[in-house]
C-alpha cells in the first residue's frame, strides 16, 4: 500500500505534497490522495418543482438501479450501480425531473437556506447547478439575481435553469465585482460560489484537473475572491446572510479568505456555526504561511474528495 501512495503521489506536483504536508498528518494526507484517485459515483438531486422524491425512488428500483440517501440532502442520491450515461436517454433526466449535482456543489444552498419571497444573488452563477437548486428550494417564489461574467457559460446557465423550470431566475451577464455598487443594500442572501483553485476536483486519472496548479494560480485566485466578497458584503442588507464557498483546499482561498471578510468587516460581519454529519471532513486550519487566523474561522466546513464528495469548503456569515 505505501509503495502504491508514492505512486500516486508522484502524479502531483510536489509543491502541492509540500503544501499539504504544512497543513495535515501523514493519515490525512493519505485520505486525500485516495480521494483524488477515487472513482466519483454519481449524485443525482430530484427536482421537486416537477416530480417526487419518492416516485423517482420508485421508478429507479424498476429499473435496477442501485442508490442510497443522504440524511443531509432531502431529494439528493448516491447511485451505486450506474454510470450518468445510463440516465441520459431517460425521461426523468430529458425533461429536468432530475439533474446530476455533487454533493459539495449542494452544501452552500444547503446552509444559504433560501426562502419563498426573499431576494436572492448568486454571484457566480453558471452553469446554473446551484441557482436551480435555490429556485427549488424557493418553490419558484421571490426572486434570484443570477450573475455571471463568461459568455459560453452564461449560455449554459440559462439553458440549464430552462431545463428545470426556473422561473424566478433573471440572469446577468456581467462583472460580479460591480454589483455592490449597483444593488447596494438589496439582497436579502447571497451565494459567493467563488473562481478557485479547484484542488478539490483533482482526479488523478485526468491530468488535466491538476496540471495546471500552481501558487501562482492560487494568488490570482484570491485577489478576484476578495474583490467578489467586497462586494459582496455591500449587496447585502443588514441583517442578510452570505455564503462563501469554494471547491479547493487551499488555505489562502478558504480560511485566510474568512479571516480577511472578519479583519476588513469587524463590526459588520460574523461567522454563523455551521456543520454536518459527513464523515470525510477535513480540520479547519488555526494557522497558515505565518498568520494566525481569527478564532471564529472555526465556525466554518472543510472536507477532503472522496467517493461520494469533491474536497470544499464552507463558510455562512451575517451581517450584523
């Protein structure tokens, strides 16, 4: 087994194994790196506006597939014995009914927790996964201010929130970094999904989720992540919760991200406590490259790839 982890280990940049060598144990490392190399099943997430969870449940027996629930996703599951391509010739996934969603991709609506009639921005928005889920959630009542700078993905967030019936979804072309001047004070909550790094999508399989890491990239990263989370903040109303969440490891983009929303908003903002059952969670660093981090950046989630997850992190805050 120790010589296969090498092995693995040597498809990584070694600048990548030294990072993670600052932050966790050898056992932790271990288990990451088994995640990266993990085949991923897939998840499906049931779309209620237009069918049951429990008739899909139903449907799928029929048809010998394999699945499990997620105790902490109501209309989410685990398939166990297919491929996604099994799905796609069928009805329930032709006409929107269901849709393939991660579970790291479900957690930030999950803890955003949007209602019927509130006023939502999805900053980030394509290709749509996490704004769908929120109109589900909202049963297509209030409204979501759906943004995103990049032209082919806008055109895929808007064929995908068309898919599933998204009707309360106005979707924006545009610069997520403008919109605390335009809508200063307007959200009731706010989704910042931000651009990353991506370590926690690294398949050792596909060189190319990975070739293209280096701290250069993370640096980049971070200086549009603290531009989106300015931003941000002035959207929000007082009283109004934001979620902050990213698909990487990274500490610059998670926890020193947190610390930085706290030193720059110290009487604005705070972290609400959030956590979950979920048993590939990951610790949250006290520390990182020389800064110590406000003790609050506790409060936050972090969690390594698995067969079931991509690694992400977590963090809900209120402005106060």
């Amino acid at each position: 087994m120790a010589t296969g982890m090498t092995e693995l280990k040597s498809r990584l940049n070694p600048l990548f194994i030294e990072r993670l060598m600052q932050q966790f144990d050898v056992h932790t490392i271990d288990r990451i790196i088994n995640g990266f190399s993990a085949n991923r099943l897939p998840i499906i997430r049931i779309n209620t506006l237009k069918t049951d969870t429990h008739a899909v449940m139903r449907y799928l027996k029929e048809m010998n597939v394999l699945f499990e629930r997620i105790p902490f996703l109501n209309d989410a599951l685990i398939i166990r014995n297919r491929k996604e391509k099994f799905f796609e010739d069928l009805d329930i996934y032709k006409n929107g009914s269901m849709y393939f969603q991660g579970i790291s991709s479900q957690l930030p609506a999950l803890f955003l927790a949007p209602a019927a009639g509130e006023k939502i921005l999805d900053m980030t928005a394509a290709p749509g996964s996490k704004t769908a889920q929120m109109g589900i959630m909202m049963k297509n009542e209030g409204e979501i201010f759906a943004n995103e700078i990049d032209l082919i993905r806008f055109e895929r967030l808007k064929y995908n929130l068309d898919k599933q019936g998204i009707k309360i979804a106005k979707t924006n072309l545009g610069d997520g970094t403008k919109l605390g001047e335009q809508f200063p004070k307007y959200f009731d909550k706010v989704l910042l999904d931000a651009p990353c790094s991506a370590e926690g999508r690294i398949s050792l399989t596909e060189q190319k989720s990975h070739k293209f890491w280096s701290e250069k990239n993370i640096t980049q990263n971070v200086k549009i992540q603290k531009k989106l989370l300015l931003s941000a903040v002035q959207t929000l109303k007082s009283g109004g919760m934001m979620v902050y969440s990213t698909c990487t490891l990274a500490p610059e983009e998670n926890e020193a991200m947190v610390d930085f929303a706290l030193k720059t908003f110290p009487n604005e903002l705070r972290v609400e406590k959030i956590d979950l059952d979920f048993k590939y969670k990951l610790p949250i660093l006290k520390s990182f490259g020389g800064i110590l981090f406000d003790n609050r950046v506790q409060n936050t989630i972090k969690a390594m790839p698995s067969e079931i997850s991509e690694g992400f992190f977590v963090a809900k805050f209120r402005k106060v």
